[in-house]
C-alpha cells in the first residue's frame, strides 16, 4: 500500500504531540518496509524549520526521512495543477496533487481540513486502527 504523509504526522512524532504514539507506529511500520511511504520536499524543509526551535539534532531525524520515505518534489506543471484545486492551503493542494500523480492509495493527515477528493484521508488514530491494529 502506497502512503502520502502529511508534514503534521511527522511534527506529533518529533515534537510528542497527542498523537505521538500513533505517529510513532506509522513510522515503525514504514521503517520496516511493511508500507511504500512518501512526502513532499517541502515536508522536509517544514519540519527543519519547526523543529530546531526545540531539537537540537533535528538533521539526523529529517536523514532517517530521506533515507526512508521516498521525498516527491514539486514541479511547475503540480504547482499549476494545485493552484486550480479549490482549496485556500496550497501546501496541502500540492502534496495532494503529487500523492495522486503518484497514485497514492491513502493520505495520513491529522488537518481536518485537508483537501483530498480522489484519494481517501485518514488521521494517524484512524490510520493505526484500521491497518496497524492498535
């Protein structure tokens, strides 16, 4: 199963949200193979930049990503596409965008307003329920 993470997963994880534990799974399981798992570049720069206010060594973490997950970029054609989807949040029309181009089969976000019309969205607690068993 292919998965699209939202940047918001990865920031419960690193910075020991409410939905710590359930990030924490996700991330186990992707780790060990069990899913095909990928984010936006910009994933990448976001977390870097909310995180090292707070943790000092946020690079080794973010690596483990990169080494990971597999990091989609965006192109002008994806931003061109986003910028039509009706949604205001062109961070989530462009990570929306590429999970399709990529044919993505869920989005694992904990924004409940996250714009996905093609392929179904679960929150990290449905996410774990539903496939990790927890």
């Amino acid at each position: 199963m292919k998965l699209f993470i939202d940047t918001n997963i990865f920031l419960d994880l690193i910075l020991k949200r409410d939905a710590y534990k359930e990030a924490l799974l996700i991330f186990n399981a992707i780790e060990k193979r069990i899913f095909e798992a990928f984010v936006l570049d910009i994933t990448l720069l976001n977390i870097d930049y909310i995180a090292k206010k707070q943790i000092k060594d946020i690079r080794s973490f973010i690596n483990v990503i990169n080494k990971t997950f597999k990091v989609l970029g965006g192109s002008n054609s994806l931003i061109e596409e986003a910028l039509l989807v009706k949604n205001m949040d062109l961070e989530d029309n462009l990570q929306y965008v590429c999970a399709k181009k990529h044919n993505c089969d869920l989005i694992i976000t904990n924004d409940k307003s996250f714009f996905s019309v093609k392929i179904k969205t679960l929150s990290s607690c449905e996410f774990v329920a539903a496939y990790l068993g927890s």
